[in-house]
C-alpha cells in the first residue's frame, strides 16, 4: 500500500470520458451490450459506441421516461442496456420508471448518469442533482457506484456488464485528476485502501476522493495520520473494510458531493450505529440545492474543499479525545 505522500497526478479527464472508453470496451467484449441515450449522445462520450455498433445504439431523444421502458423492455430479450443522460434526468425526472419497471423486477439494466453534482456547474440547481445516490440507494437490489477518476470509471463501467440486476452508475462534468493505477482491480462491493493510518478514518466517494488525499497529505504535515478509504460502491457498501478501519483509528469523516441526507455518510452512519459507534463528521452539501457557478467555486462555497476535510478531521478529533 503507497503512503499517502505517493499520490500525484500527471493529467486531468473527465470520468465521463472513462464511461466512454469503458461503454466501447464493453461493447466490444459483450454482444449483448446496447447503448440508449437521451439527446445526450456527445455530453455522455458515447459517440465511439454508437459509430462502432449503429445497430445496438438507440438514440431515443429528449424522452427519459421511454428510454427506461424500452431499456427495461430489452433486458427482458437478454440484452444488457446501458442508458444514458444526466444524473438528474437519470433518476429524479424518471424514478417511477425506474422503480415500477426496473427495480421492482431486478431488470437488467445499467442506469449511467453523467453531470452528477455540483460541478455539474453553470448549468445551476435545476440540474445539480444532489440527492440521486440517496434515491438510488433506497430501491431494493439496486447497487449504486460512484467511481473516482477517470481510469476507475472505465473500469466500473465493464464490470457492471457482469452484474445481474440494476445497477446506478454515477460519473461527472469536469476534468479530474487521474491517479488510480490502470491495473487496479475494481471489485464491486469492495472499498479501495488507499493509504494506512492510525487517526483517523477519511472515507470518499467521487470527486471527493481526490480531494480527501489532498487533506489526508495535509494533515500528515500536522502529524495526523490517515486511515483513507475510497467507497466507490455505496450500496452494497463494504462494512466490513469500515469497521476495521475506525477499531483502528476511533473516529470517521466521510466527503461526498452530495447532499448530506441519503449518501454515502448516511450509508456509513447505518453501518456503524448497529456495530461499532463512533464520533463521526460529514462533509457534504448541508440540506442545500445547488447555483449557477464554476466548478470549483461551487465547491469552495458549499464546504467540499480539502480544508473543509481538515477541518471535519480536527473536530472529529477533538470528539473522540
């Protein structure tokens, strides 16, 4: 396992572009795979698929609620759809859709969303979903993943072709540092350990996983060390790999770029109330919809930044001792 300090990043891509990358792959190893997307085609990186299979892509236009049913519809012949638009789109504006047609009777379908977040950016509030994890989440035998980079999005996106059932796969707008190693095995159900420490549990999710690195070196500065967990797979989370962590450390601070209610601090508070309580700090945005603004701005504002990590550390701290 690297030491914290290990972690740096030469390039910056979008993880929408891993789901590109990671949708031609698939489709090239997988007959049964078909694409759907909603108008979105160029936004969610799909173009490579829809050029190299013209016939098992399905451009269905700005009908979100149909590309559900027909994505529902396809998996009951033995296809594996992959369905495609904006996170809002991808579950607020078709959640009966999903629940009746798909959940309800573990349809096959892999649900991909793109500009999830904040960072979604200028685009504003209207389609900065901040509660779609939450959503997601709560339908029964869905398994939700929200990848970190762009190596680990491309990967995300061919194992779930191996998982029968639905699955929510969440990626976003804005470049991001790559620093997963290509060979990284992702295992669904299975937190990534990035670094070991004695302090303090950091558990992440998203883009926030960068950014818990960055505080986690940060804090080595102050002689704090980190115990950081990547939980790209927030349901099923791996509960097991938390409560060993924090009957380490004695304390927990989890970073999402989401609302606070339903997320991935919310699923590691679940686990950990009924096993192995302890202080726990959340940062995440705080029962807020989003605005208009630069990515990172927006984060700054709403309290995603490495220092609010820091800060959600020192407090946590302070609980335990």
């Amino acid at each position: 396992m690297k030491s914290i300090h290990d972690y740096s990043f030469t390039e910056k891509k979008a993880t929408r572009d891993g789901f590109g990358a990671g949708l031609l792959q698939v489709g090239k190893d997988n007959d049964n795979v078909v694409a759907l997307c909603a108008d979105l085609t160029g936004s969610l990186k799909m173009n490579a698929f829809k050029d190299e299979f013209p016939n098992r892509f399905f451009q269905v236009g700005i009908a979100e609620a149909n590309m559900m049913g027909i994505a529902a519809g396809l998996a009951t012949t033995g296809k594996i759809p992959y369905t495609g638009t904006f996170a809002n789109f991808s579950t607020g504006r078709v959640y009966d859709q999903i629940r009746q047609s798909i959940a309800y009777s573990s349809k096959n379908v892999k649900i991909c969303a793109s500009h999830a977040g904040l960072t979604l950016g200028e685009d504003g509030a209207t389609h900065q979903i901040l509660e779609d994890i939450g959503l997601m989440r709560m339908l029964p035998g869905m398994t939700v993943i929200n990848p970190c980079d762009y190596n680990q999005t491309k990967l995300a996106t061919q194992a779930i072709a191996n998982v029968e059932g639905p699955v929510y796969l969440r990626f976003g707008r804005p470049s991001w540092p790559i620093f997963s190693p290509v060979e990284e095995k992702f295992e669904i159900g299975k937190a990534w350990h990035i670094s070991s420490g004695i302090d303090v549990t950091i558990v992440a999710t998203g883009h926030l996983v960068w950014t818990a690195i960055e505080a986690a070196q940060e804090l080595e500065k102050m002689g704090i060390s980190s115990d950081v967990l990547n939980i790209h797979t927030i349901k099923p989370l791996d509960t097991d790999a938390i409560i060993q962590s924090v009957q380490k450390t004695g304390c927990i601070v989890s970073a999402e770029e989401h609302n606070k209610f339903g997320g991935l601090g919310s699923a590691v508070a679940e686990a950990l109330i009924t096993s192995n309580p302890v202080p726990m700090e959340m940062v995440a945005v705080n029962d807020s919809f989003g605005e208009s603004g630069k990515p990172t701005e927006l984060l700054e504002k709403y309290g995603l930044t490495k220092n609010n990590i820091v800060e959600a550390v020192k407090k946590v701290r302070a609980r335990k001792q």
